[in-house]
C-alpha cells in the first residue's frame, strides 16, 4: 500500500470516528470541538516552524472534520430544522436550570477516585517536564472541558449542553491515560538506566523487575477495579428489586388496560421517575 493510499484510508476511519462521536450523544460532539479548538492553534504554530508537520496535522483534522459532516448530514439536516428553533419549548432555553451545574464532588471522592486524579496530575506535570506535546494538550484539552462548563468565569451564562456531572464521567478518560502514561514512561526510564548498567547482576534484573512490574500492575488493577463493582450512584437508580416484585405483581393481578397511580420524584430537567 502506498503513502496516498494509507493516508486515504486513515483519512476515512477518522473521519467514521467522528461521524460515530457526533451521532452517540451532543456532549461528545461537543468535547471534539473543544478539541479543535486546542490542537488547531497548536498545528498552525508547527506549520509556521516545520512546514511538513504542521500541514499535515491541519489536513487531517480537515478531512476527518469534512468527512464526519457528510456522514452525518441528514442527521444534522434534522437538528437544524427541527430541535434547534424549538430550544426554548423543549429545553426552556440554553440557560442550566437552578441547581443544574452543581459540582459532583461525590464523584471525585468515592474509592481511590481522588488518588487516581492526583496521580493523573503528576502525570500532566511530568508531560511538561518531559516536553510531551500530546500530554499536555491532553491536559489543557480537560481543562477546557471543565472551562466550558463553567461559563460564568468568562462572565457567561452556565448552559445545560455541558454540564460539571458530565465532565466529571469523562474526566476518566484522559485521566486514565495520564496515569497510564506515567507509569509506563517512568518503567521506560528505570529500565534504560537497568540498561546501562553494565554488571551482570542488574542485566538478569531487568527481566525480574520487568515480571515483577506486571505482575504488580495486573493485581493493582485487578483489586482496585473490583472495589468499585459495589459503588452505585443511587440518583441514577429507577428501579429496585421491590419494584420489580411490584411490576410482577401488577402484571399478574390486574387487567391489562390498569392504570396505576404512583409517587415520583424529579429526575432531569422536567422528566420524573417514580419513587
């Protein structure tokens, strides 16, 4: 396969990738952009530097963002037309609700959550000390995230579109890589020091630190991944076991056409749940 032809094709997947981010849900769509926003300034000032490099990222991103929108172009036809001019029917404006954008703190502290977030930390600090551009727009990137949903500190309105819990969820992502680079770029640099060492005795201990390294990963992430499995948000609970001995019940004692009058409390937005 030749360069023109492998670029086609990566042209193509990414542009499949972002058509696939765009129609799964508003607020991924959302966070890519702010993604544009971050890398595209970063490619022009390479541009001016390395002519090669920087042209290079600004056509990919050009060619995944063309070819994502022609994907999705009935999709977008419709919000358009549709959602957009009703905004104010269906959402009651751009404007979060009252309460809408507290911070989940919650979320951030159960299990070794804060840990890990520390960890991700040192590893964005550790990117700029090592002179790692991916890492550290991989850094600004989340931190535009958390700006984004906090508009008042521009002296904006705070809108329902990106919230603080949604972040919060999406946090992991490029906090799990932050930790993940860390670690393996700290190995990397024991292991290039085991490397230089001339003696015998440290040449058969970079294989045993090197099992003894992935063994010890395996089973922190095993222990800590299991502690978690028990960890449930109750707010995103609609239904509990006696519930579904109720609906049971309902469903064996009752007439079909039965209607049933239930508690509920407010869930999101105007949408309730029953209690």
């Amino acid at each position: 396969m030749s360069d023109g032809e492998r670029n086609r094709e990566r042209a193509s997947l990414n542009a499949l990738l972002v058509a696939g981010l765009f129609v799964t849900h508003y607020r991924v769509i959302l966070l890519y952009l702010l993604y544009l926003l971050v890398t595209v300034p970063v490619a022009l000032v390479r541009r001016s530097r390395t002519t090669h490099d920087g042209r290079a990222g600004l056509l990919a991103l050009a060619a995944a963002s063309a070819g994502a929108a022609l994907w999705v172009l009935p999709w977008s036809v419709r919000l358009l037309t549709r959602v957009l001019p009703n905004v104010g029917t269906l959402y009651a404006g751009w404007a979060a609700p009252e309460g809408y954008n507290a911070f989940p703190t919650g979320l951030l502290e159960r299990g070794w959550s804060s840990v890990l977030l520390y960890v991700a930390a040192a590893g964005a600090v550790w990117g700029a000390v090592r002179r790692k551009s991916e890492i550290v727009l991989l850094a600004v990137w989340a931190g535009g995230w958390l700006l984004a949903a906090n508009l008042r500190l521009l002296g904006l309105a705070d809108t329902w579109l990106l919230s603080n819990a949604s972040v919060a969820i999406a946090l992991w992502l490029p906090a799990s890589v932050l930790c993940g680079w860390l670690l393996a770029d700290l190995a990397q640099l024991v292991g290039q020091w085991l490397r230089s060492r001339p003696a015998p005795l440290l040449a058969r201990a970079r294989g045993a630190a090197t099992s003894a390294a992935l063994v010890l990963l395996t089973a922190v992430a095993v222990w800590f991944g299991w502690g978690m499995v028990d960890i449930v948000n109750p707010v995103t609970v609609i239904a509990f076991p006696e519930d579904v001995e109720a609906i049971a019940w309902i469903g064996e004692n009752t007439p079909p056409g039965a209607r049933i009058l239930v508690n509920s409390r407010l869930w999101e937005g105007d949408i309730h749940v029953g209690s």
